[in-house]
C-alpha cells in the first residue's frame, strides 16, 4: 500500500557556482542536496516568520 505524501516535486534551475556552494554545503553537513535545499527553505520560511505555527502536544495526546 503506497503512503499518501505531502511533498511536491518542482524543476530548480541554478547557476553551476550556485550548485558547487549548494552540493558542498550539503556535503558539509551530512545531508543529500535535496535535503539541503528543504532546510535553506525552511530556514528562511521560518526566520521570516511565514511558516504555519506548529500544535504543540498536550499530555492528553
């Protein structure tokens, strides 16, 4: 049975120095360069206040 998900897949296009900085950043940091990417975006979603706010969880959940 397939899992539902709720990613969205896009085409990026970057420059070739962009891709260098992006593929050893990820390196770097012991991530895939999608990953990367996901937490760069996150990141500046988040830093700019534009990220839905998380439920935090009760005792009773």
């Amino acid at each position: 049975m397939k899992k539902e998900s709720n990613t969205k897949s896009f085409v990026l296009r970057v420059d070739a120095d962009t891709m260098a900085a992006i593929e050893k950043w990820a390196a770097d940091e012991f991530r895939s360069i999608n990953g990367q990417l996901q937490w760069i975006i996150t990141e500046a979603l988040r830093k700019d206040g534009r990220l839905p706010k998380k439920k935090r969880k009760t005792d009773d959940e």
